[in-house]
C-alpha cells in the first residue's frame, strides 16, 4: 500500500522521545489520522499519567489506553512459567512476554477504528520490531506495517530531540537520559549509557526496582506462596488474583535486593547487546515454581519439561507467541503443570532467593524410600540386578575390546 492510500494509522505509544516524534512524522509524511494507543501492562501509574492528553498535544486524534494487567500476568506469564523457561540461562523474557499481548490489542484497536495501519517505534536494531511484526502479520497481514525508525534519516536520540523542538512540542525526554528502560508488571530492564561497556560495572543510578543486596536487611524474611494445577493463588497465606500476587512479590522480593541480573545476550537481529534486569517476584515464582515441580514430576516428565523451557525460551525471545510451535509447547507445559499444586516457603535475604521448604498433596516425595535410617519397603539387594541390566551394553563393550569371552561372566 502506497503512503497515499494510508488514511489512519494506530500507533503504538508510550509518550517516550521516540513515539512522541513519530506522531508529528507520521502525519507530515503519511498525511494521515494517528491514533495513539498504550497499553497498561503494569508498568507503573507515573508513565500512564497524563498519557491521552500528551499524545493528543503532539498530534494524535484519540488516545486509547488498555489495562491488561491481569490479562498478561495470567494468560502470558503464567504459561511461561508452567515451560520453565529462561532465556540463554538468566534472561527472564520480561520484555519479551509483553510484546504479543501489547501487539494483539493494537490490532485489535486497528479494526476497531477501521485503521489501514499499523505503527511501532522499535528500532532496525532490536528484538522487538520482530516481536511486534510476527504478531501483526499472523494476526492482520492485511495491513500496512510502519516502522520510522527504518525510514526517517533521523539516527540519534539528540536528532528526535531537534526534530521536536523545531515544532515546539514539549518533551521531559532530555540528552542526559541516557538509559533506555522498559517496565512491566513482571521486570524492568536497563540498556545504554556506561553499560554499552561491558566492562564498566553498572552504576547505582541503573537499579530502579529492587534495593541493593549489600543494602538490604540484615534479616532473611521468609515468603510461603501457593499453587494449584501450575497457577500461584496465595502469598502468605492471602488468596490474590494473578496480577497481585506479582505485586506483592515485586515488593517483598526488591527489598532484599533479589532479582538482579547483568548480561551480555544473543539479539535475534545477530548483534550481542548488553542489559540489566530486575524481575524481583518473578525470581521468587520462578523458584518456587520449579521446586514444586521437583517434588510432583518423576525424572522422564522433568527432563521433558526441561526441553520443553529451552525450546520455548527461543520461541518466546524470537517473537513466534501465535505460531502452531508455541500452541504444541504450552500444551505440553500444561500437562505436567496440571500436578503442580501444593506450598513453597522461600528465603529473601541479601539478593538470594532460596527454597527450604515445600509440600504437596502431589508429591511422589516418600520419606519411608529416601531415609539413611532403616526401613521396611525397600530391598537394598534389589539394586544390584537393576545395577546389572542397566550397565550391560557397557560391559559387553568392555569385554569386546579386551577379547575376553561372555562365558563365566554372567552375560551369556
């Protein structure tokens, strides 16, 4: 579609120096309707406030704002959850889980204002716009995708601030901003300014969300959280919706300094990029989580579901939520968090969050089996016929190499 078939336009916003630049860009360059929309996925009152009234200053038509708080905590991080998934080892896919459903509601507004379009202000560097356009094209490739930052000449942030001023539209963006940050219910990551380097140790001026661990109490607090069928329904003992359990462990979690992380990972678009991360009750659930699984899985479901977290950790990082692969794997998920209900106590104490206690009316954990002491439902003996068959194939390669024959080895 050419830029003069291009009547309206829906945007995704978030009153940033670059979406703010891009109203005014799309409407001298596209000479067409803009509709803002943001989406509240829990990323704080301070960032929404006044939200509708700037856009609509810098051009726009109308200003949608969605809450989906509940909605992603339970239908994008829940499932998640249920794979175990964590991204090269660390990364808790904050950013990446809350792109599908922020993409899948501007769609939604699309065809609701009967939009021919729709744009984003992800850079020609980053992971999301891969995010974003994976989700318009398997949800409306019908429409137009608009991506400025791979058109405009534009290519600095003292460049978007210029732009601006020359058209009088007010910004609190400024050139000693220098982090770019992105936050949700689940985390809040940090890149650019000194961590460009990876060798420069981030300054305390990055961490917004959690204390740090060498300021945090000197007293561990323990936090009892529980589940049913893979979902947490309780902290402390107090029933909460998906979205408040989330709170409450981001509140309880950052003040002794947990979740924190620093690395170095593999973007989709091929280039390493540096960041830092804070997901402070999700690093509690994501615990508490995976000790409950020990006790519920046997080892065959585990390792599977293992495998299940690693292939979906590239799925959901590489943007493919709506695709037949990401369906088949939370399905699978499903299976084996279906068995994990029960309760985890877990230890915040100086950036640690560790699990010492756990039970379930599900778990295949028997103290008469696992004691040291003596017992009457297991045969010690057993163990060396087991021993035995399970070690054959490698004792008749043994013995094959060394040309000694099965006869009056107890193989024949």
């Amino acid at each position: 579609m050419s830029k003069k078939n291009i009547k309206k336009v829906v945007l995704a916003y978030s009153g940033g120096l670059d979406t703010s630049a891009i109203i005014p860009w799309l409407k001298e360059n596209y000479d067409c309707e803009v509709i803002a929309f943001a989406a509240d996925v829990g990323q704080g009152d301070e960032e929404l406030e006044g939200l509708r009234e700037k856009a609509i200053k810098t051009g726009a038509s109308e200003c949608y704002i969605v809450d989906l708080k509940e909605e992603f905590v339970s239908d994008y991080i829940y499932p998640t959850i249920t794979t175990g998934a964590v991204y090269e080892g660390q990364y808790l896919l904050g950013t990446s889980m809350a792109r599908p459903i922020i993409a899948k509601a501007q769609v939604e507004i699309a065809r609701k204002v009967g939009a021919d379009a729709l744009c984003h202000g992800c850079t020609g560097k980053g992971n999301d716009q891969v995010r974003f356009e994976g989700t318009f094209a398997a949800l409306a490739p019908e429409l137009t995708v608009i991506a400025p930052w791979r058109e405009w000449d534009m290519v600095s942030r003292e460049d978007l601030l210029a732009y601006l001023a020359e058209r009088d539209i007010k910004t609190t963006a400024s050139a000693t901003k220098i982090y770019s940050r992105d936050a949700n219910a689940w985390h809040i990551s940090h890149e650019g300014g000194e961590l460009e380097d990876p060798w420069c140790e981030p300054s305390k001026e990055v961490w917004t969300m959690t204390v740090s661990p060498e300021d945090a109490p000197n007293t561990p607090e323990r936090v009892e959280v529980s589940f049913e069928h893979g979902r947490m329904v309780k902290v402390n003992g107090e029933a909460l919706s998906p979205y408040q359990c989330l709170v409450k462990l981001n509140e309880l979690a950052g003040a002794h300094g947990v979740g924190r992380i620093d690395i170095v990972e593999n973007r989709l678009v091929g280039m390493k990029s540096r960041g830092c991360y804070e997901t402070p009750g999700g690093t509690v659930m994501l615990a508490a989580y995976k000790a409950l699984e020990s006790l519920v899985l046997d080892k065959a479901a585990l390792k599977y579901r293992e495998q299940i977290g690693l292939e979906f950790s590239h799925v959901m990082y590489d943007g493919r939520w709506f695709t037949p692969l990401n369906d088949a794997l939370l399905a699978g998920a499903a299976s084996f968090a279906d068995q994990v209900t029960g309760d985890i106590v877990v230890k915040l104490y100086k950036g640690q969050a560790t699990v010492t206690q756990r039970r379930s009316p599900n778990s295949l954990y028997s103290e008469d089996f696992a004691t040291f002491g003596a017992d009457d439902v297991y045969d010690q003996s057993h163990a060396e016929g087991f021993i035995r068959l399970y070690s054959l194939s490698s004792r008749i390669s043994a013995l094959n190499k060394k040309g000694i024959p099965f006869k009056n080895t107890g193989i024949e």
